[in-house]
C-alpha cells in the first residue's frame, strides 16, 4: 500500500528518537500518515487565504503535539506563501483524522486571483517550503525544529 509523507510524520519521529530510549523506537518508526485532503479554502482579502485540512494519522505511541507551525512556501525559487497552522494533538495509541486549520499570506508578487490562474498549470516539482514547528510530549518536553528547502513533492507523493 502506497503511503504519503507528511511533515508531521518527520517532526514526530525526529523529537521522539531525540527524547525517548530504544525500547520505543519501534513504535515511533510506525507513526504514519494515512491520509490527506483539504476540505476548504477561503480568500481573505486580496492577498490571504484561510485552509482546513484533514490529515489522518496513525499513531502506535505516545501522544505529542505540534505547535508554532510556520513556515514559507516558495514557487521557482521565490516566496510564495508565508503560511501558520494552530497547534494539533495526536491522541496516543489511535488511528484518527485531525483537523488542521491554516492561514496562509501570499508573498509580493501573487494575490489571490494569480493563485487560481496558476491552479491549472502548476508542477509540484516548483515548490519547495521552509518549516519550522515545536512537537510537545504529554508530559509536558517539547523540542523544536527547523527544515530548509524541502521539495513539496517528496511530502505528498506516495512512496
């Protein structure tokens, strides 16, 4: 069965082997994304747009959350979008679908109308993002990371 990466998926692992010991490792290897699908966009002004995103998860070990998620979209090389999503809790244990609510602000050169002209003919292959994100333990532990210059298509595309 094809899989699709996903952020959360490299966030959750990279702070779990940090803050965990071997006997987990297993389990936090298992956490996958088992879907996606963006159930709305809205337009908010000329240069914003709002998003809610259903991503279902399948997560065999503890429970984390990630917060502070930012990040910037870039289209050829250039910001396209500055983009944040509210925090997301990942039960322990369970195989769930999780809202994720973004809001998105086009970068200089793009405005809302551009974006849909650009809808027909774009190729994943042109986008590339920067994120940043803190995941928090249960227990109250939490880490952040930084990616750079992480090709779009690699996150969505199934394996």
């Amino acid at each position: 069965m094809k899989q699709k990466r996903s952020i959360i998926l490299i966030l959750a692992t990279v702070l779990a082997l940090c803050l965990t010991g071997c006997g987990s490792v297993e389990r936090i290897r298992n956490i996958r994304v088992t879907s996606w699908a963006v159930e709305s966009v809205s337009p908010t002004g000329l240069r914003g747009l709002t998003a809610d995103l259903a991503v279902g998860v399948e997560n065999p070990a503890m429970q984390f959350t990630l917060e502070d998620i930012e990040g910037v979209l870039y289209y050829k090389g250039t910001e396209f979008v500055h983009y944040t999503a509210d925090p997301v809790t990942v039960r322990r244990k369970s195989t769930a679908v999780y809202p994720l609510h973004c809001k998105a602000i086009l970068g200089g050169e793009y405005s809302v109308l551009s974006v849909l002209g650009m809808a027909r003919n774009y190729d994943l292959a042109d986008f590339t993002t920067d994120i940043h994100a803190r995941v928090r333990l249960r227990g109250g532990a939490s880490k952040s990371f930084d990616f750079k210059d992480i090709p779009i298509k690699d996150l969505i595309e199934a394996e």
